[in-house]
C-alpha cells in the first residue's frame, strides 16, 4: 500500500533589516529561522575584489552613482556603502588636512627638483663658470666630457632631501598660514585681500621652509660646482662645516626668502583668472582632470614668473656657497648688477616653469587622491549681512 503524499512545508522569505544592509530569512513550519550571518556568502568573495562597484541611486531623480567597494567586519557579511557614503573624508583645515597637505608637499618637491638634477647642476656651473659653461647645450657636453653620465647626477641625495624637507614645510605652512591669516582678516576682508593673505601666507611658510632646505643647498652647491670636494652629502657635510662652520650653512638664507611668495600669491591669482575668463563653466562643474591641467598650467606661468623675478637672488645663492667667505659685495663686484638678472636666465625660465607647473599638478593630484578639492579658484562672494 502506498504511503499518503505528505504535503511539503511551507516556505516563508521574509526580509529583515540590518544596519547594514538587507537579508532574507527562510522559515518553514518544522525548521527554525534561518541566520545567513553566521555563514559564509553565497556570492563568492573575490567577485567583490574590485575597487568600485555600481550602486543604483535610491533616489530616482539622480543618476546611478559608482561608489568604492568596503568591507565592513561584521560576522562575514560584505557590505556595500550607499552611494552616498564617500570612500575617505578629510575635513577641511583638520589636523589629517594638514599632514596630507605636508604629505602632497613632500612628494611634489622632493621628487620634482630630483628629477631635474642635471638641468641644476649646469644652471649652477653657469653661474660660477659662465666662461666654461658658456650655453646649456655646451654645458651638458663638458659634464659628459669630464665626469660621464653619473656627473649629470652629482649632487642628488642633497637635492632630494633638502627640496623635501622645504615642500614640507612650504605646502604645510602655506595652508595653516593662509586658513589664520584669513579668519584673522575676517570674512569680507579675506575676499578683499586675498592677494595680501597669500602673500603673508607664503611669506611665513617660506621663513621655515627656507632654514629646512638652506643646509643641503649649501652642500649641493658645492659638490656640484667644486668636482673632487665630496662625493655627496654624507662626505660633504661635515667638510663644510669644518671649513666655515654651521652658521656657514645659512648664509645663503637671505637670497632665498622672496621665491615661494612669488610662486604661491601668482598661481592662486593665475588660476582664479583661468577659471573666470577661459573656463566657460564654474571650478565646482569641471572634471578632476581638468582642475589637475589648470594647476599645472597656472603653475607653470607662475614659476616663469618667479624665475624672472628671484633669478638675482638665485645667482648670489650659487655665488656665495661655492666662495669660502663671499659676501654679496663680492658678487656684485664680480657678476655685475647685469650680470646678476641675466647670467644662466634662459635655462632657469625652463626649469622652474617646469618644476612649478609639475609641483602644482603633483600637489594638487595628490590632494584629490586623498578626497580633498584642487587649489585655487575664484573666491566665494562675502556673506550678506542680515
């Protein structure tokens, strides 16, 4: 005799709500509820492996949003943020700004004047030499001549860390300096001056930027320009400081100052001017791509400028730390007051237009990595008054 059919029990999916996401719950008559949380997903892990998934946007009026993939410990659940959710937040102006503006500073600086070695090392002769060196081309063929192709990179350990340590401090400072200098001018008068705050800005992160980088200048200067003095830092330091002792370090400090002022107050002025009269549409429309091309654009126009402008500062810079003893007199005397704005110009315009237009795109790409927005841009209208 046949067994009677036994009905099958009824299944029930009911959902139920997390915290975190949704999840389905089976029951049936003769089983207890079923908690998928404590097991492991059905949808295996490494489908999830990619940095960004798409998330349909809950609201209906906005448009499907990609959003980062994040994993959140709980049990072994993987949760997907809404598209809301941002993959990291800096605050503005917050301890974490800061070090990642020093961070972005660091990386800009340090790498870039690196990077250029061997168009220093002849700017450099030329300064010292001009009768050796007489042209950049020739310049190039008298290193290679003399010293082969590792005599292109004379000098570089110094250059590294001495340039930053400076964007260190040049990026940092200018940032902290420029937030306090504006909220002490107040509102209005942060739009009004704004150009007096960058300046005052700059000018105060360059102080400290300047005493980081003047001890590896010196030691750059003079290995570069003096073959058979040091092979580099290491050797060369202590050399120079027995021969002229530590203050001998720093006497190249005063030429310096000026430089980072010229190149912060002209690239915030330079890109707010790209952004109202050759942008036809507000900063906050533009894609990342194009912020990152109007900040080296803008930084490429201002260090042509801060090249012009610092180029004498620059020349008694070379001059006093090859010369045991030199004084700006002395300089003088021997350069010229000419001499002093145009020797080894030409090839400076190149190298600084190229290191800032780099250092401003680096920076700036750096800060949008880590969530922040790109330097510069026009200036918010003042609140009204009520």
């Amino acid at each position: 005799m046949k067994s009677p059919l036994t009905t099958p029990p009824s299944i029930t999916i009911t959902p139920f709500h997390s915290p975190a996401s949704h999840f389905l719950s089976l029951t049936s008559p003769s089983m207890a509820p079923m908690d998928f949380t404590s097991r492991q997903p059905l949808v295996p892990s490494f489908l999830y492996s990619l940095r960004g998934v798409v998330v349909p946007s809950p609201d209906p009026g906005k448009p499907t949003a990609a959003v980062a993939r994040k994993e959140m410990d709980v049990g072994e659940r993987i949760v997907v943020p809404a598209p809301s959710e941002p993959w990291r937040k800096i605050e503005l102006y917050s301890p974490e700004f800061y070090a990642a503006c020093t961070a972005g500073g660091i990386l800009s600086c340090g790498l870039t004047h690196m990077a250029v070695t061997p168009l220093d090392l002849v700017k450099c002769n030329m300064q010292i030499d001009p009768v050796k060196y007489k042209s950049i081309s020739s310049g190039f063929g008298v290193l290679f001549k003399e010293q082969g192709v590792r005599g292109f990179f004379r000098g570089w350990v110094p250059t590294l860390l001495g340039y930053s340590a400076q964007g260190a401090c040049k990026f940092g400072f200018y940032e902290f300096f420029k937030k306090y200098y504006g909220d002490l001018a107040g509102p209005e008068n942060a739009v009004k001056y704004k150009t007096l705050i960058f300046l005052a800005g700059s000018a105060s992160a360059e102080v400290i930027a300047d005493v980081a980088l003047c001890p590896f200048e010196a030691v750059k200067v003079r290995v570069q320009t003096q073959p058979g003095f040091a092979r580099g830092l290491s050797d060369g330091l202590p050399k120079f400081v027995k021969s002229e002792g530590a203050l001998g370090l720093y006497k190249g400090l005063v030429p310096l100052w000026g430089h980072t002022m010229m190149k912060f107050a002209s690239f915030e002025t330079i890109v707010e001017l790209i952004y109202k009269h050759a942008i036809p549409r507000p900063k906050n429309e533009c894609s990342k791509s194009l912020q990152l091309g109007v900040s080296f654009a803008g930084g490429y126009i201002a260090g042509v400028l801060c090249a012009i402008v610092s180029h004498p500062a620059d020349n008694l810079v070379s001059f006093l730390n090859n010369a045991k003893g030199a004084t700006v007199g002395d300089a003088v005397k021997k350069i010229g007051l000419v001499g002093l704005f145009t020797r080894g110009l030409p090839l400076r315009i190149v190298m600084i237009g190229t290191l800032t237009g780099a250092q401003w795109g680096i920076y700036d790409a750096f800060k949008v990595f880590v969530g922040l927005p790109t330097t510069g841009g026009p200036a918010p209208p003042p609140a009204e008054k009520a």
